[in-house]
C-alpha cells in the first residue's frame, strides 16, 4: 500500500492501516522529514498556532497508544475545558468554574506531528521515502494500480500498489490525476470568507509559562462586517503562539508594528493586553489559502485501490480548528473499516470514503455555517436554514452562559467528540427554549494569577494609535 504525503493525514492513514497490509510505503515531496520538532518547507501552516481537540487528540492516542504521553514529554500541555479557556463567544464570556469535561493540547504543530511520525515511522512495516513528488496516478476508471513518482534527481517512475491513500493535503491534485485516467469528475464545493491569518511566537511573561488558558476572542459572524479573531496558545518551551485573522476586508497585515494594533481592534482587547506584556520572539506569518474546500469523493464513482484524506479532501477555514481533527477521526473510521473488511473487497475505497466524509461534513457544517454570513463571502448567501441554525447556535451560546449540561454538549461538538445532531435532541432543546440560567459576565473569569500578569506595568504600548487597512 501507498500514501501520498508524510503529513498527519499520511502518517496517521499508515497507522491506521498497518495491520491489515504486508507494507505501507509513505512517499513525501519534502526532501526531510525532521526527526525533532522542527519546521519543514511543505507545512508553512506551521507558522501559525494549532489548537488540537480532544476529539482529535482522542483519536490519534487510539491509532498510536502513547502519543499523547509524547506530547507532554516534550513539553505540550493538557489544557483543561472549560477551565482552561477564556473564550468571548458572540453572546458573552463563558464560565470557567463549571467542572471539566474536555480537554486540548497545546503545543506547536511540528511537535503534535513529529511526535505522531517517530511512533508511526517505528511501525516495523512502515517506511517513508523523502524526496518523492507524486504527479499522478496509474490505473484506469475501475482500478487504481499505482502512482508516478518524481525523485529529486528528476527521474520518474512507476510505484505498483494495490491501495493508494491520498493525504497530499489542501493543494492535492487528485480531482485531475482522476480524470487522467478516466475516472469520474468530482463534485467540488468552495465557500471562502477570504480569512487571512497572521501569527506570532511570544516569550510568555514570567509566571504565565504553564498552565495558562488559551485566550479566544473570534468574531461575532452576526454582524455585518469583517470577522476579526486573536487567539493565544500556551505551546512548549514556554511561549505563546498568537493567531490572529480578519475575513474579507478584515484582514491583518504582515506588519510587526500593526500585529498588536490589530489584536486591539477585536471584539475585546484581552488578548492586545497580555501581547504588550510579552516579548515577540519570532517574526510575524501570513497565511492566505484558508478557503472551505470539499471534494466529494464520497459521492462520486471511484476507481477500487483509492482513498483521499485529509485536507486533500475536506479543507477547512482554520479559525474553527478541526482540519487536524477531522483528519484524525477519518483515520480512526478507515481503522474500524478495516478491521472488519478486507482491504482488496470490491467496494472498500467507495466505504471508506463514505466514512470518512463523516467527521469531515460536520466539520464543514459547522465551518460554512459560519462564514457565509461574513461579508463578500465567496460560494453562495447563507440559506434559510443558515439563519435558523446560525440563531439557534446563538441561542445555545447564550444558554451555555449559565447551563452546564448545555456547555457539555456545545464542547462535545466543538472537540469533535460527537457528532452536531446531540444539538438538537431533546434536552438541549428544551435547555434552549428555557435559555441561561445565570446573569452575563461582564468581563473574563480570571484567576488572581491570570489577573496579576495583566495588572503589570506594560512592556509596550499596544499600538492604539495606526490604523490598518479594512478598518
Ligand atoms: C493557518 C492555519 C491554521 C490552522 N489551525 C488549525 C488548528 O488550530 N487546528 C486544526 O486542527 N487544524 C488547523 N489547521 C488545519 C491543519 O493544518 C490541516 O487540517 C492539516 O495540516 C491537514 O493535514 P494533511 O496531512 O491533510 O495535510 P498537510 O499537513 O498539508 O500535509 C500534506 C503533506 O503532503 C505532502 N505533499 C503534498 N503534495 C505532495 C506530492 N505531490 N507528493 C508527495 N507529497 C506531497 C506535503 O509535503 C505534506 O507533507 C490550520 C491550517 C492553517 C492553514
């Protein structure tokens, strides 16, 4: 068996499948696979911060028992849920002191990846080849027989196989190689709210190396104008990782001296307070291609021997942060297909992929349902059923404020846990109807420890003064 992309999607496949083929080879377009956590050309999304959720984290420890240990071995943290986080959601701050129910890692994305690459490259059956583009594939419309591979001296050559995973990620070229072929069209869907992301390492300030909330300001989508987000991360080697991103119109600029200005210029200034009480370690990256991308692939005719996952599938506006996720629980679901059909069954690509699709859609529900209400969205105005189910998740959220079974459910969801539908069953619905049971808060729940760093004379002042485009 072969998988396209030594990426998460590629290594977490290659778990996923090892036990039920002789070899899995894993070919990889980068010349080196870093065998630390360490940058690498081809995941220039890197740069930016990564929230992992439970329900992806959660997955990943079921294909590979021990990462997560990993993980905090290195230096990641296990960031408790709703304790560990300081969220303003459009209808207000969320409590912290309800019990915890969930959970997320913070740490880098090169240390979530290496970690889950050292334990899959150990698979004695597994090995990766660096250095290897894949530019198409083999076969015809009923079956996939192969790949052509180009190595680094140019040379191309023909890799047989009897299963192709394709986990070349967002740019993955799969919908043409298929046609090459004579396979089906697929059907592609786009909405694009034109995010552009902008993200900065900071030294956290003395004291706030651990166990520090993350910090998440998103936007209010209700509003008719650009959505603006800031989120902090606590990640290893006690740094923060600062995301920060606008919608059309919106959008941060690459500018050290206007990252601040435009942390301030969200819906709250929390996270533009804390930045001017850190020092910048790292210069500021931009990211741009962060369009919602769904390749039906489970709808289609597909040849027998291939499978895409991944963001070569389902790509996802980042600032909802389940691309790792979804990718991970597709994994778990090839797993459980596999273990109860052989893998040369007629049929088992086009079952794959249906299961796949699975945690892939809820994500994308959850992504576009949001961002067609932003303004100059690309991919069609929000339906009617968008605004019933975009004020129904108002509502929930003002529920949650003051109703902890409500919070349970909504964390679920938004962890990837389970499925949206426990949205709507009975007891939410009613929870809903009631809405909250407790007054809004008027500012974030801070711990006197959270407080003191903030009531500290600040290193810089947050850039009040420039304006930036798209204000
Ligand atoms: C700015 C930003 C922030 C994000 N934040 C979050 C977050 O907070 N939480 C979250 O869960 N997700 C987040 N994501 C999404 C996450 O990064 C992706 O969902 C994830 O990387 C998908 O993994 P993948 O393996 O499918 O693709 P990738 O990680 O892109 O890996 C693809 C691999 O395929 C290789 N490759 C590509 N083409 C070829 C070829 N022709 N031949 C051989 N190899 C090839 C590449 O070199 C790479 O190694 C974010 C994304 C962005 C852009």
């Amino acid at each position: 068996m072969v998988v396209l992309g030594g990426g998460l999607a590629g290594t977490l496949a290659a778990a996923a499948l090892a036990p039920h083929v002789r070899e899995v080879l894993v070919l990889e377009h980068d010349s080196v696979l870093p065998e630390a956590p360490a940058p690498r050309p081809r995941l220039p999304q890197a740069a930016h911060a990564h929230i992992l959720w439970a329900g992806g984290a959660d997955a990943m420890e079921e294909l590979l028992p021990g990462v997560t240990a990993e993980w905090l071995a290195a230096g990641a943290h296990r960031i408790p849920i709703p304790n560990g986080m300081v969220s303003f959601s459009p209808a207000g701050w969320y409590r912290r002191s309800w019990p915890d129910t969930h959970y997320l890692i913070g740490a880098s994305r090169n240390l979530i990846d290496w970690a889950v690459r050292a334990r899959v490259l150990r698979l004695p059956n597994v090995r990766v080849q660096t250095g290897s583009k894949v530019c198409g594939l083999e076969g015809d419309a009923a079956r996939v027989l192969g790949v052509v591979v180009r190595d680094a001296q140019d040379e191309r050559r023909l890799v047989a196989a009897d299963l192709v995973v394709d986990a070349t990620g967002r740019g993955s070229r799969s919908t043409r190689w298929l046609r090459d072929i004579g396979g089906p069209e697929v059907r592609e869907t786009v909405v694009d709210a034109g995010v552009r992301y902008a993200s900065r390492r900071y030294r956290a300030p003395e004291g706030a190396e651990t166990n520090w909330p993350v910090i998440h300001i998103p936007a209010d989508p209700r509003q008719d104008r650009p959505g603006l987000f800031a989120t902090i991360i606590s990640i290893e080697n006690g740094q923060w990782h600062v995301s920060l991103s606008g919608t059309r119109g919106g959008e941060p600029s690459a500018g050290e001296d206007l990252f601040e200005v435009f942390a301030r210029r969200v819906r709250h200034p929390l996270v533009a307070e804390l930045l001017a009480r850190a020092e910048p370690v790292s210069e500021v990256s931009v990211f741009t291609r962060t369009a919602n991308r769904r390749r039906h692939f489970e709808q289609a005719a597909l040849p027998e021997g291939f499978i895409v996952l991944g963001d070569a599938a389902t790509s996802l506006n980042p600032v909802y942060g389940h691309g790792m996720s979804a990718a991970a629980r597709g994994a778990v679901a090839l797993r459980d297909l596999a273990r109860r059909t052989s893998l040369l069954s007629p049929g088992f690509s086009s079952k794959a992929q249906r299961a796949i699709a699975r945690p892939a859609a809820a994500a994308w529900t959850l992504a576009v349902g949001q961002d067609r209400f932003y303004p100059g969205a690309v991919g069609g105005k929000p339906s009617l059923v968008d605004r019933l189910g975009a004020r129904y998740v108002h509502r929930l959220n003002h529920t949650a404020i003051g109703n902890a079974m409500v919070v349970r459910r909504l964390t679920d969801v938004m962890t990837m846990r389970r499925p949206a539908h426990i949205l709507g069953l009975p007891d939410v619905l009613l929870a809903a109807l009631l809405g909250s049971r407790m007054p809004l808060l008027d500012g974030p729940e801070l711990m006197p420890r959270e407080q003191e760093v903030l009531d500290r004379p600040p290193l810089r002042s947050a850039g009040a003064s420039a304006a930036e485009p798209g204000k």
